[in-house]
C-alpha cells in the first residue's frame, strides 16, 4: 500500500510539473525570420544615435551578423564620413565626429545592371534632446528597415542573380540623409548609370498599411512591386495628403511624407528608387499619421521593443514578412529586369530636380500666397466696417441707393 501510495504521488508531481516546463520551453522559444532579428538588434543596440557610441557598436554587430550568415571580409566593406557639422542636437556618450555606412556586396557572375538595397541603422534616441525622441529605441525607426534588410542578407547568400547586388546599411540618416547623400557622391556617373534600382526599406513594422513609392506620379517599379506583394503593399495614393507643404531646402518646391527618406538621395541623383515605408494616408486625420486613431511612435519614448510589441506584434510580423518576400520574390523574378529598365523614364524631369529652380518657384508661389491672402484681409476688413451689409468686391463702399439718405433736421 505504501509502494502504491509512492508511485502515486510520483505521478502527481510528474503530471503538475510537466506541463510547466513545456509551457516554459514554448515561451523561451527565440522569434525567428525578420522579427527575430528586429528583437535581437534593438535589443541589443537600443541607442544608435549618429555620431555616439551607440551607433558605432551597432555597426559592428551588423558586420558581425553578416559573417554570421557566411560573409566574409572580401564581402563587407564600411565607409567613414563626416558628420562634423549635423551635430547641433546630437547629446550623448562617446560622441564622435564621424560616422559609418556597411556595404555587402553580392556580385552576379553575369551582370545586367546593379541593384542597391539600403535601410539606415542609426536611431533618434538621444537626438532632440527635451523635445522629441528622448528614450526610445528606434524600433519603428528604423530598426525594422535593419531586420528586413538582415533577412534579404541571409536569403540572398549563395542566389545567383542576373545583376550586381549591393545592401547598404546608411548611417546619420537622422541627420539629413547624411550617410545615403555621402554614399552617393562617391558614385562615378557610369556608376549611377548602371542602377538599375535603388530599394529603400524605412518605418515598416507598425503602420496601418504597407505602401511603395517610385516618384511623385506613376512609376513602373512601384506597380511591378505592389502587384508582386499580391496586395500586402500598395502605390502611395496621389492625393494631397501626401504633400506636407511647400520646401525652401529640399530638391523640390514641395515636400511629402516619401521625400524624408534615403531614397530621395538616389533620386535626386537621377537613380530611380522604390521605397517601402508604412502608415496611414486615408485616417480621418489629414496627412500622414501612423495608425489611425493610436498616437504615433516614431521619433518619440514609445518607440521601444515593449510598447510597440504590446500593441502591433503580429503586424510587426506580417509587415516585416511581406516586405522581405515582395522584395526577394521581386528582384529574383526573371521578369524583373525587364519590369524596371524603363524606370528612369518616369524620374521627375531636371527641371524639378534643380535646387535654384526649386526655391525660385516656391517664392512664386509664396508670394502668390501672400497677395491672397492680402486681398482676402482686405475683404475681411469690409465686413467687419459693414457688417451685414452687402460686400462688393470691386470696393468697399458704392452708392447708396434713395432709401439710405436722411438729412439731419434742428
């Protein structure tokens, strides 16, 4: 009976403690593909800020992850600029004065043009400091576009492809683009000439919807892609949600949300680009928002691993998912080449691209602005010297009609 009563209770315990550890086992289970990465790289570089510590050590992790995934030193190339005069609001850590783009290439052994595809890893975690992005970790911005861009790394090992393919990892982008434009300025024009595409990857775990961009109208890359995503992905809309404002600074008299990322620095080079980014452009709020109804997180404290997981995690998934297939599954269609050849033809023409010209017409069209808005105070001031009367345009006063004449009497 004794014996009996043992056993017994041997399984009990058995029977209390297993499904215990199972669940534990489940839930030490590491996430895997970009999300994986996503958890691992913020994680462990939560402060990336351009020209601190921070970022200098994320860049050697990326590095290290790339040999990681069967890279060697032959494959990984990393290119120190300048970021000496960016550094008005940067406060942090071992500042420094320069930063770094790591470039992977993954030559074709039959060329037919090169293909860059870039994400910047650098965050605004201690950029703004007291204003804005104090805290975060840069998780939407843009430690998705440095999972994404991991994951093609790791799918793309060993394909062989019928073009050159370069994957840029762009640092000080918080800064103004820095690293992309000091990217670009190193390319000789037969360089430039021989892109046949420039894939950008910025803002994608979180947003309502996942979108791609080509230019500011129709463009062959951004259709071939959006249809390639089997509607994960759609073309911006060409709507005046998009458009921000009018700029003084940029390469064009306009400014959209698609224009503050590292594409632009490619297309203003003349390289024709599709930028994959998310969010929301038909909320009922005007203009870009993240998620309709839901505070944004980029460039502010909640841009951490904790919040965002808590509220997006299977978006996160799915949007960092689609994004590496729709573009893996793109560039290694045997219609690809083909789809985007013509790309250049659809590039904003030079005019537009002219910074003089640029600023030239957004004074033109400030000053427009401005006698408009003259004339309009103009008419505002006769209503309010006759109030309900009628306001003609042409004057503020006209000739009264028989029944507005009275003469005063002793």
């Amino acid at each position: 009976m004794k014996t009996k009563k043992t056993v017994l209770c041997f399984i009990l315990a058995v029977a209390l403690i297993l499904p215990n550890t199972v669940f534990a086992a489940e839930a030490a289970t590491p996430s895997t593909g970009a999300y994986g990465l996503l958890e691992e790289f913020v994680t462990d570089n939560p402060s990336r800020t351009a020209g601190t510590s921070g970022e200098g050590a994320a860049a050697d992790w990326i590095e290290n992850k790339l040999k990681e995934f069967g890279y060697t030193d032959g494959d990984i190339s990393r290119q120190t600029f300048s970021i000496e005069n960016y550094l008005s609001g940067v406060s942090g850590s071992g500042l420094t004065t320069t930063s770094e783009n790591i470039s992977l290439s993954v030559p074709s052994a039959v060329s037919n043009g090169k293909v860059v595809i870039g994400a910047h890893y650098d965050n605004a975690s201690s950029l703004y400091s007291g204003y804005s992005a104090t805290g975060g970790q840069g998780v939407s911005d843009n430690g998705g576009g440095v999972a994404v861009l991991l994951e093609l790394a790791r799918k793309f090992k060993d394909v062989s492809l019928d073009f050159d393919l370069e994957i840029v990892f762009f640092g000080a982008e918080e800064l103004g683009l820095v690293g992309s434009r000091h990217y670009v300025s190193g390319l000789t024009q037969s360089v430039k000439d021989d892109i046949l595409l420039m894939i950008n990857i910025d803002v994608v775990v979180n947003g309502d919807y996942l979108y791609v961009w080509g230019e500011d109208g129709y463009t062959p890359q951004a259709a071939y892609f959006a249809e390639v995503s089997g509607g994960s992905a759609r073309v911006l809309p060409a709507n005046k949600r998009a458009v921000y404002g009018v700029s003084v600074t940029g390469s064009r008299p306009y400014y959209t949300v698609a224009h503050a990322a590292d594409s632009m620095s490619f297309l203003d080079a003349g390289i024709p680009v599709a930028f994959f980014f998310s969010g929301n452009l038909s909320s009922g709020s005007f203009g870009y928002v993240e998620n309709d109804g839901m505070d944004g997180v980029m460039h502010t404290e909640n841009d951490t691993l904790e919040y965002i997981s808590a509220r997006y995690r299977d978006k996160m998934i799915s949007n960092t998912d689609a994004v590496v297939n729709t573009i893996y599954n793109g560039v290694t269609a045997d219609g690809f080449v083909a789809a985007v050849e013509n790309a250049r033809d659809y590039i904003t023409g030079g005019f537009w691209l002219n910074g003089v010209y640029a600023m030239a017409i957004t004074l033109v069209i400030m000053a427009g602005l401005g006698v408009w808005a003259y004339f309009y105070y103009g008419k505002l001031k006769k209503r309010a010297i006759l109030g309900t009367a009628d306001v003609r345009g042409e004057r503020v006063f006209t000739r009264p009609d028989d029944d507005d004449i009275f003469t005063f009497r002793s």
